[in-house]
C-alpha cells in the first residue's frame, strides 16, 4: 500500500513540476513533504520504511556509478577545472564556515559540514540544462562538468570521512583493482545490447562495488564510484550509462520522497533555507571571477557559473551520512535554488547579450588556448561538425579540394581527427566572440553539419551577417528544421533520411543496370 502512495504522489507532483520547467526531483520532495503533512491529520500514514530506506540508498550508489563512467581524466586535468573547483571550495568553506557558525550558532563542525554541502553545484539540474540546449560538448558545458566532477570527488573524500569506518587489513586489495579492467571490458563487451547490459551495471555497482567495499570496512559509495570510472575509457561506457538511466532515476525517486517523509520543515528550516537563497548570487559570482583568473573569455565564464549557480542533491548525500538532522532544511535549500536557477539558464545566452558590454572588458588579454580567434586563411571550404556526417562529407571533398576545413566544438574530436590527418580545429559555432573574431577572405562554400539545429541556424545566420556570399548548406532529420535553416540564411538543407533513401535505391539500380564497361 505504502508503494502505491509513493508512486501516486512522486509521479503527481513530479509532472507538474516538470510542466512549470523545473526538475522533477523538486516534485518529488514536494510529494514526500506533503505526504509527512497528510499523515498528521487524516488516515493516510506513510513512513519511512526499510524499503524506501534500501531503495534510496541503492539511487545513490547507481548515482555515484554512473558519475564514475563519465569520469574520464582528461575531461578534469585542466587548470580552470583542478584549479576553478578547488580553490571555489575553499573560499566557499572559509566565508560559509564561520558565517554559519556565528549567524546559526552552531558547533566549528557542524558549520564546516554545512559549508561543504552547500559549496556543491547540482549534477543532476546542471546535466540536464546543458543536454536540452545540446552544450554539453561546448567549452562551457566542458568545464561546467570538469568542475562537477571534481566537486563529486571532493562530495566522495567526505562522505568516506564522515562515515568514520576503520578499513580491514583486505581493504589493502582495491590497489590491485586496475588488474581487472581486461575482465571488466570483456564483461561489457560479452553483455550486449539489451538487459545483460543492465545486469551487469547493477552488478558492478551494487553488488561488486557496493557490498564488496562494504565488507572490507570502506565505503560502498566509493566502491559504485571505483567501479565506473574503472570502465569510463571503454567506448560502450556512455551505452552503459544510458542503459542504468532509468533506473538510477527510479531509484533516486526514493531519496528524495525520503527526505520529506522524515518531517515539515520547521520555521528555523525555512529561515535556512531562505538565508542560503538569498546568497546563492555569490556562489556563480565567485565562479566567474575564478574562471576569468584562468583566461576563459567572459561569455564562457558567465555560462559556466550559471550553470553551477545552484546547491547540489550531493549535498544531502553528504548531508545523510554526516548530518542526518540538517537534511530538511538543506532539502528545501535545494529545491529553492533549483527554482531560481532552473529559469535563469534557459535565458542564458540573452542575458550575456545583455551583460555582454559589462562583462567582457573584465577578461584577461591572454585567452584560454580553445578559445583563441582564428583565421581560415586560404580555406575556401568549410565543414561544421565533424561527426559522422561532416567526416563523411570532408573525406569525400578532401579528394578533390585542397583548401578544406573543419571545425568542431569537442577540442578531443578535433585533436583525434588532425592527428588522422584532416585539417579539423576547435570552435563553437555557438559562441558569438568565435564570429567577431573569425577571419574568412577565401571561403566559398560551408557545410553545416553539426548535430543541433541551434547551432546550424545560428551558423547559418552568423555567416551572412559577416557579409559571407556564398553557398551554405546543411542537413536534417524535419523538414521544419530544415525550414528554420533556410530561414535563416542557408541556401538549401536536406533531409538525412530522405538523402539515405535516394542513395541507397541509387546504389540498388547501379547494381541491377551497370554502365556496360564499368566494374561491378
């Protein structure tokens, strides 16, 4: 019965969040809120049971396996990411911790704990913001999640710390684990497609990782952590995580309904909360004078520390194991900066244009290596995106057109295509300081073969507000999009699948009818 009455309220609230353009999770603390409420004066009891206790632990070890996957040390071993997240850290803990210790009148430790739990940005808000306006590649959205990533190990050393767990003699074999990654690849490659793959997640993360650390004394948050990252260089890792997507989602669920039914909040919670609201700017003012200290420009800095002005769901993770009677007010901490935060990125880019004259005088002469300006030079062909499609078109015109081009927003994919041979180099199409500082005298001809239509039509757009005449092109799965494209600025754009069809019922016919004298 108690499932059914989770189930109801957690999809109930979770949906109009969602329909107001705020997480899902914010419903789902609602619901456990209002389900603690119901219980005081009408038949509805629900606590919180072993199960949902179970259930919220096992969202939070998949949570943590699923960071592990994505975590990848190029995307942390950069000095705007180790520096920007470390030295964020400890200013946050110096100004909070005494800030916190004198306004709330609480013991040096507990202040420090509250410190650290606010000075995480959300994982989950920040993801999903940058993946619904296709950034997650951008430089930006790179060292949005570099920083994340760092801030989730720093979450992790804590919680280690906090639980206060003495490690038996075997602990001493996780320094073998390295070992196992062949077994680990061979496992992930022999599992599929389908619900082996799953399987074998839920495995490595709960089972393996989770009571295996466990039972040599560590802590099993470590072990899901340990175990993803032991698989993030594999090329199906992403496949992995997308698999556990789900259901790591359901099983978070369980964590926050948890922290609501533990109680209301209390008018000293409510008064928290509003404090750390009310603070909140400081937090992404902090990050962007940081960013700028590493030479990023100030549109870069201004769209990163927005996307990390927000108190993180890791905060109440850490919260759960060190300061089990401080998870409701930073809960509804969370949720008040997930409703002020949420808004505000998906007005990002206007409000740049906006702060744009304030803003940009503050950058450093000397900008970061991926966000140098450059020049086309003799180029007179130009690709965007050098994904599948874009690959594709560049080495089929590289046979015949010596002055190409490529451009890419993900700095890894255009290193691994140069160091292929191709002419591919960084730049954001999205990024309005890549135009003012682009240089094209030769071009003739651009591909627009990036994998968003944002980023085609700004594209599109940007060439012909610098004066560029000649022929764009680019392709679509919609005919709507491809409609915003020419609207824009393109000259024509085709859809991918309709160019697939032609092409395979012309390479049926040319087998069917040969050219008498070619070769078959």
């Amino acid at each position: 019965m108690s499932e059914a009455i989770w189930i109801t309220f957690a999809f109930t609230l979770g949906l109009l969040v969602k329909g107001v353009g705020l997480p899902p999770l914010v419903g789902y603390l609602a619901a456990g809120f209002v389900l603690s409420g119901l219980s005081g004066f009408t038949p509805l009891v629900v606590e919180n049971t072993d199960a949902l206790s179970h259930i919220a632990h096992l969202g939070v070890l998949l949570l943590l396996f699923t960071v592990g996957l994505k975590l990848k040390l190029k995307s942390v071993v950069s000095p705007e990411v180790i520096g920007g997240s470390l030295l964020h850290f400890g200013i946050t803990c110096l100004v909070f911790t005494p800030g916190i210790h004198y306004l709330a009148e609480l013991d040096w430790t507990t202040a420090l704990l509250l410190a650290v739990a606010l000075s995480f940005s959300s994982t989950v808000l920040a993801a999903k913001v940058l993946e619904s306006k296709r950034e997650l590649r951008a430089f930006h959205g790179r060292v949005a999640i570099g920083i994340l990533i760092m801030q989730d190990l720093i979450a992790l050393v804590v919680m280690s710390l906090a639980a206060g767990k003495t490690p038996s003699q075997w602990a001493l074999l996780i320094f073998g684990l390295p070992l196992l990654r062949p077994l680990l690849y061979r496992l992930l490659d022999a599992s599929g497609h389908d619900e082996l793959l799953v399987l074998l997640g839920l495995l490595l993360a709960l089972v393996i990782g989770g009571l295996g650390f466990e039972a040599v004394g560590l802590s099993s948050e470590l072990g899901a952590l340990i175990f993803g990252a032991m698989l993030a260089n594999h090329p199906r890792s992403q496949e992995l995580s997308k698999s556990l997507w789900s259901v790591k989602e359901i099983f978070l669920v369980g964590f926050f309904l948890q922290i609501g039914i533990g109680g209301l909040p209390d008018s000293n919670a409510l008064i928290f909360a509003l404090v750390t609201a009310l603070v909140l700017p400081l937090k992404g003012i902090l990050f962007f004078f940081l960013l700028l200290l590493f030479r990023l420009r100030a549109r870069s800095s201004f769209l990163t520390s927005l996307s990390l002005t927000n108190y993180s769901e890791f905060g109440l993770i850490v919260a759960s194991v060190a300061l089990p009677e401080w998870l409701i007010p930073l809960a509804i901490a969370v949720s008040l900066s997930f409703l002020l935060s949420a808004p505000l990125n998906r007005l990002a880019h206007p409000l740049y244009e906006r702060l744009a004259h304030r803003l940009a005088p503050l950058e450093s002469r000397k900008h970061h290596p991926d966000e140098q300006p450059i020049s086309l030079g003799d180029t007179r062909v130009l690709v965007m995106g050098m994904g599948r499609t874009g690959t594709a078109a560049y080495d089929r015109l590289c046979e015949e057109e010596p002055t190409l081009m490529g451009l890419d927003s993900d700095p890894a994919k255009a290193q691994k295509h140069s160091d292929e041979g191709r002419n591919v180099v960084f730049a954001d199409a999205e990024d309005t300081t890549f135009w003012e500082g682009l240089h094209m005298p030769h071009l003739e001809a651009v591909i627009l073969a990036m994998n968003d239509i944002e980023g085609k039509v700004i594209a599109a757009r940007m060439l012909r507000k610098k004066g560029f005449t000649g022929y764009v092109i680019a392709h679509t799965g919609y005919a709507d999009e491809a409609e915003k494209i020419r609207e824009a600025g393109a000259d024509d754009a085709f859809l991918t699948m309709s160019e697939t069809g032609v092409a395979l019922a012309s390479h049926l016919n040319d087998q069917r009818h040969p050219v008498p004298g070619s070769a078959t």
